[in-house]
C-alpha cells in the first residue's frame, strides 16, 4: 500500500486490520475531534463540542402562500449558522435513497481493479474519479515529511455544465449507476437555484441576484466514504474547510460524523435527518453577500464500528467570473468588505495554500 505517496486508498487500508493508523493519518493535537473521553483534556484545542442541533427549514413543497415563512427562517439561519437542513424540498425521496445506494454500492461491491479503472489524477486538483486526497497546508507543502491524510476515499462526478458531464467516465456497477447520477444533478440544480432565489429574496435583494452573479453553475458531486477507523480520537475524515463555491447540498447515511463550527468556537455535529437535505453557504456567497452571510466551515469525524457514506452536491461559478459584493448592498454606511476575486485565482490558491478552515475567504477582507 502506497501510503507515503498520498495514494492509499483508505478502504483498503480499514479493510487490512490494522489497529493503529499510519503516522500520516495522525492530525495535530489542535485539530483532532474532541471525544468525551480522558485524553481530551490533554488537547490543546480551543474549540468545544456543543449540542445544539442543525436547524430545519421546511420549504412546503415551495408553496406561495408559505414564502414570506419560509424567508425568515432562512435569513435567520444565513445569519446564525450558514448551514441547515431543508424539508419538504421537493426532491424524491426515492432518488435519496438511490444515490446512496449506488455510492455504497461502488465502495462496498466494487472490487480495488475495478475502482481503479476510475481513479483521479492526483496531480491535477479536482480532477474527476475515484480518489483519496489530501489535503495539505502550504507549510506542509514546503516540508514533504509532514503530510496528513485524510481518512477517506471518495468519488467526484462533474456534473454540470453539460459540456462537463461524461457519464461514461462514471462507474457503470450497479447498472443504473451513471442514470441515478444524471438525474440527481439536475435535480439538484434546480433546487440550488430555488435556495438561491430564496436566499437572495431573504436579503431583500432581486430572486436572481445571486444566480445571477455566479452564472452558469459548475456542479460537481463527491460520494465520500469513510472506512471505519481504529483510532478515531488521532484522525478527521476531511479536515476542516469552508466550501469555495457558492452553495453546496449534501445528504448522509443515518451514521453521523459531519460537524459544522458555530461561532467560531464550538463544533455541531449534524445529527442525520432522513430524507432532509443539508444546505451549506459556501465562500462565493459571503462574498456576494458582502459578509451578510458567512460561509459555514464544517468537517467530517470518523468513528471506529461503521463505515459512512454522504454525497455533496457543490455549486460554483466558472474559474472565469469575478465575484464581488452584491452592488446593491454597497452604499456609504456599507462599504465592501471584501476583495472581487476570479473565481478561478481563489480555486488556485485554496488547491495551492490548502483550506485550514476559512483562512482563503479570510485572506480576501478588506481593512475596515
Ligand atoms: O462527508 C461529509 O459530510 C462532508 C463532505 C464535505 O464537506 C465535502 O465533500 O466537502
């Protein structure tokens, strides 16, 4: 197993029996999950774990008569969290369960020589396939022997535009693998436009605004999966991140291990709502947004008994489009806060600099 070329394929490496996870797998004591357990007194973490739950939204079908509700949930859940589930989305709860279905199925029944015939380029960041990725800090870049590894492996679809989209470059087991794919990418678009539009209207700005403003989505979808995983106390299934495009909505299998940070101190883990999807406010938001709503930095923990499956579908502009604050939030009392940026420099840099939380956004605030 490849496990210093940043190649291993987690799965495997679960799969083998090991009771200890390799040193690359390890995470700094300031990152690792707090487990209600002796030694997390000895973290140096500042953060703390909260219980709290994720709020929901339901969205009546999209119902006219339901709007003005539903806005004001959502503009108090942009504000408060940058994250929440959304009920009554409109989306079959049938092509739900199908997309977990086939994700699982690829990862369980799928033998390694096949999974391998889709594997990424893992030269090129983002590149479509099967893969297992890390994520490293520029400081780690600079210095090869550090280098920490996420415990998971994932699948990552492009979806949309339809000039992206080649299903037959997706795994075709189980047969109906690449249609289930398919449908849940337009699916998914139009709720993301919808969500949007809400979005937007709960700002009091034009339903399009934000569409409007990052253009022809680019929409990829990641199946992840995550191995269970001998010493879940030392690692983190994908390390802390805010997502770069503009909306991002994931679903997940009934295990649990994703967590949202809330206030920048405390971590929520988003206990799994059946047939509920998870919207997430991803970075080209805030900025368009003018900070009105901050992007949600999340991560995913693992645990040692199962194995956990989720999809996220992300929504982001075309590397050429300049995202900026929303004109119409600008004004004498509300000077921009934030630096346009093309959107392809700030995928450049998050893939040159690695995520480490929200640090990319951050980098882009103007002195007030
Ligand atoms: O698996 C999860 O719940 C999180 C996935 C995620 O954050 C991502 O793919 O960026």
């Amino acid at each position: 197993m490849e496990v210093s070329s940043g190649l291993t394929r987690v799965q495997a490496l679960a799969q083998s029996g090991l009771s200890r996870v390799p040193p690359q797998f390890i995470q700094f004591p300031e990152n690792r999950p707090i487990h209600q357990d002796p030694r997390a007194a000895t973290t140096s973490s500042s953060f703390v774990n909260s219980d709290a739950d994720i709020p929901v939204v339901n969205l009546f079908g999209f119902d006219p008569d339901q709007t003005n509700s539903v806005r004001e949930a959502i503009r108090r859940d942009c504000r408060e969290w940058g994250a929440f589930h959304v009920i009554d989305h409109g989306i079959p709860v049938s092509l739900l369960d199908d997309i977990k279905r086939v994700g699982l199925t690829f990862f369980n029944d799928c033998p390694m020589s096949e999974k391998l015939r889709y594997a990424c380029d893992p030269s090129s960041a983002a590149s479509e396939g099967y893969g297992s990725r890390m994520l490293q800090s520029s400081d780690q870049q600079q210095n090869d022997a550090v280098q920490i590894l996420d415990w998971r492996d994932y699948f990552d679809h492009h979806t949309l535009p339809l000039s992206r989209r080649n299903p037959s470059s997706w795994p075709n087991f189980p047969p109906d693998y690449r249609e289930v794919i398919t449908k849940y990418s337009d699916e998914m678009k139009i709720l993301a436009q919808k969500l949007l539009g809400l979005i937007s209207e709960s700002l009091g700005l034009r339903t399009s605004c934000i569409e409007d403003a990052v253009g022809d989505f680019y929409q990829n979808i990641t199946i992840s999966y995550y191995p269970p995983c001998p010493q879940p106390e030392l690692t983190l299934g994908l390390q802390s991140h805010s997502d770069m495009g503009a909306i991002t909505l994931l679903i997940q299998d009934d295990v649990g291990g994703l967590q949202v940070l809330k206030d920048g101190d405390k971590w929520v883990t988003v206990k799994p709502l059946s047939n509920a999807i998870l919207v997430l406010l991803a970075d080209q938001t805030e900025i368009i947004t003018n900070g009105k709503y901050r992007s949600c930095e999340h991560r995913a923990i693992t645990n040692s008994n199962r194995a956990r499956l989720s999809a996220a579908t992300f929504h982001d502009p075309a590397k050429s489009v300049k995202i900026s604050p929303a004109s119409e939030l600008l004004g004498e009392s509300s000077p921009p806060k934030y630096r346009g940026v093309v959107y392809g420099d700030y995928v450049s840099s998050w893939y040159t600099k690695g995520p480490e939380g929200k640090r990319n956004i951050d980098a882009l605030v103007l002195d007030s």
